[in-house]
C-alpha cells in the first residue's frame, strides 16, 4: 500500500489517507521513533498528533487573497521587518533576492505592474509544523508585453514566532 498521495489527490482504495486536512493542525510526533516494524511510516505519522499552531490554512488563503485584491498594505501587513522573498525567475539559480519590507513591497509592485491582471487560483494550502506553510496556485495573467501566463506554482513559507513570514519563497512550472 503506497503512502505517497496521487495527482490531485486520487488515492487506490484502501490506501493511506492521512494527508487530507483535519483540524487542527498535525506534526510527526517523533520521527525517530518510526522503525520498519512499526507499522506506521513517517511521513503517516505526521498525521497522528495534534498540536496548535500560529500559522493557519485559513492565514495561508488569506495571505493569497490579498494577492488578488492587488492591496499591498495588505499583503505586506503579513511579512515581518528583516523577510525575504525570492522570485521564480532573476538572474541566479535562487530567483531574484529582495530582502527587507521595503525592497519585498517594492518587487511585489513591479510584479503588479507587470503583469496588471495577476490572479492567483485553483489553491490549496498546507501547514507544515510550528512556522511553515506551503501554497500552491494557479497563476494567470497578461504580461504588458501582451504576453498570456498561465503556470502552476508554490509559495514556501517560513514564519517567525509572531506568525509573520520571514522567507517567501516562490516557483513557477516551467512551459516550454
């Protein structure tokens, strides 16, 4: 029986289902404690306890909702002062760098201006441990060079202990 889940969240019958999202949150009790003869795998384990924690699915959706309402003192008012965030594209392996509020609100506008019609949807959201969360989107859009996007992508997201993000980091699929 495979504990990996599908595409789009098919599963053959009888498999593991405990990535479906419950509430509350779930972390790996103790992923050292989990031995071949145990039965139950790390990453099933991940599933089994239940803990409390800063970062929401609901805080992730509302981080992108505020992303198609283009409102960047929204979208800002979830970073912490020293964030970072790392674009799909720039000129290194790691995507252009924009470090500090100021320099993230800053590129976040110039990706508005780029592409004025920017929509992100089809999203789900993921939150993994104390102070990590992962978005997956849809984005579309028209570039102003006329150009139409439409590319799955992630956001990866760290978050201190106020519930601010400290590290955004985002990909985009690549289509040739």
């Amino acid at each position: 029986m495979s504990s990996t889940p599908r595409a789009h969240g098919v599963r053959p019958e009888g498999a593991f289902t405990g990535w479906r999202r419950r509430s509350p949150v779930w972390q790996v009790a103790d992923p050292l404690s989990a031995t071949a003869n145990s039965g139950v795998g790390i990453a099933e384990r991940a599933c089994l306890m239940p803990m409390k924690s800063r970062v929401t699915r609901e805080l992730l959706a509302g981080f992108l909702a505020a992303f198609n309402d283009h409102d960047l003192d929204a979208i800002m008012s979830f970073f912490a002062e020293d964030c970072v965030f790392y674009m799909p594209r720039g000129a290194t392996r790691r995507g252009t760098l924009f470090s500090g509020k100021d320099e993230v609100r800053s590129g976040l506008a110039k990706r508005f201006e780029g592409i004025p019609d920017v929509h992100y949807g089809d999203d789900q959201h993921w939150v993994c441990g104390e102070g990590f969360g992962v978005s997956e989107w849809t984005l579309t859009g028209t570039s102003t060079s006329g150009q139409n996007i439409d590319v799955r992508g992630v956001d990866l997201l760290e978050f201190d202990a106020d519930g601010k993000i400290t590290r955004k980091d985002s990909f985009w699929k690549i289509i040739e």
